[in-house]
C-alpha cells in the first residue's frame, strides 16, 4: 500500500509545482516606438522591491536611420538610473539588481538621424519586443542544476523555493505598510485632535472675552452696575 501511495503523491507534488511555476504572469510586451528629432523617453513600469535581480531582454527590430537607446530606472526619491545604453541592436540582453522599493522602468528613445526624411518621419518607427524578469523568474535554474547537479524533481523545488521566498518578502513589504500606514493614521488622528481641542479653547477664550468687553462697555454706559 505504501508504495503506491508514495509515487503518487510524488506526481501530485510535481504536478502541483509545474502549475504553480505555469501561472505565473509573463511580463512581456511588443509595441511600435515611434522616431523622433527630440523624443521623449517611453517606459515601461514593473513593481519591484529592494535587492531584486531583474533581467531585460530588449529585441529591436531593424529601421534605417533610427538609433534605440534604453535606460533601466527606478521610481524612488533617489531615481536611481541603473543602466545606460545607446543604438541597441537586435537582442539586447541586460541585467541589474534594485536599490529600492518602488518601481523599476525600462526607458527607450528612438531619435531619428539628421539627415533623414522629413516627409517619411511620421512613419519612422522600430518594433521592440520586451521581456521583463523579476526575482524568481530571473533566475535561471537551468544554469544552477547543471552546475550542482541537480535532479528534475530537485529544480522544481529549488524553482518553489525562490517563489516562496517572493510570497514571504511580499508578505513583510505589506506588513512594514500597513504598520506605516497605521503610524500615520494615528498621528493624523492626535493632530486633528489637538487641533479640535485648540479650536474649542480658543473659541472659549474669544467667548470669554467677548463677555468681558461688553461688562466693560454697558458698565461705561451706566447701562449695569
């Protein structure tokens, strides 16, 4: 009975580690990145958080007379630029490793040479087919069973074992904003307090001396003794 019940659960986990890997969002785009004389960057922007290895794989299509430029930034205080390249061609592959919560953007430009057109510019354009990989699926797990030797069984779970680890960081980024949050929930709440509480004594003391000037004013006119 045993040893029935063994290879089956073994299916039964590998199944349910291939469907967890399988459904997982992709995150990739194609588009068309118009050219310009002066072009303005345009970017794409995947969440992120601290120490995150993020691969991008940047594939060009041909153009005459463009030249593709992309820059790798994030969207903290410090917007930190972690990588610069100009005139990318064909399959760019690029990696980089995050400073900061918040979100990172794979910038592009395509600026349009000098001497080209001017009456074929607004049909200038470059296909870019983009592929972003953050944290887990970064890694590639491949490389790490070949040089470990690892088996099939023992990858997928090497692969679990990185997704968890997103699920469980997730889950302390959340906790560490929601505490954040709270702090300044309550902090908010003491100053609309101590502000209703200063409104409520100053009207008290403009009430109070109200009172008094008018004493003091029916007084001068023998109004009250």
């Amino acid at each position: 009975m045993s040893k029935q019940t063994f290879p089956t659960f073994q299916f039964l986990l590998i199944l349910s580690i291939l469907s967890t890997l399988l459904l997982r969002p992709a995150l990739a785009i194609k588009f068309q990145l118009q050219a310009y004389r002066h072009p303005q960057p345009y970017c794409i922007w995947n969440p992120i958080h601290n120490n995150a290895l993020i691969i991008v794989t940047a594939n060009v299509g041909p153009g005459d007379g463009q030249q593709v430029d992309i820059e790798i930034v994030d969207s903290s205080p410090q917007k930190n630029v972690y990588l610069s390249k100009r005139a990318i061609k064909g399959e760019t592959r690029l990696a980089v490793t995050s400073h900061a919560e918040g979100e990172v953007g794979v910038c592009f430009k395509n600026t349009l040479d000098s001497n080209y057109p001017s009456e074929k510019a607004s049909k200038a354009a470059r296909i870019v087919d983009l592929d972003v990989d953050i944290g887990a699926d970064a890694v590639d797990y491949n490389a790490i069973a070949n040089q470990e030797s690892l088996s099939g069984l023992e990858t997928e779970m090497r692969k679990l074992e990185g997704i968890v680890k997103e699920i469980v960081d997730e889950m302390s980024y959340l906790k560490k904003r929601e505490l954040r949050f709270t702090d300044t929930n309550i902090s908010t709440n003491n100053r609309v307090q101590n502000f209703a509480w200063f409104t409520i004594l100053s009207l008290a003391g403009l009430g109070a001396w109200q009172i008094m000037h008018l004493r003091s004013f029916f007084k001068r006119k023998y109004l009250i003794d």
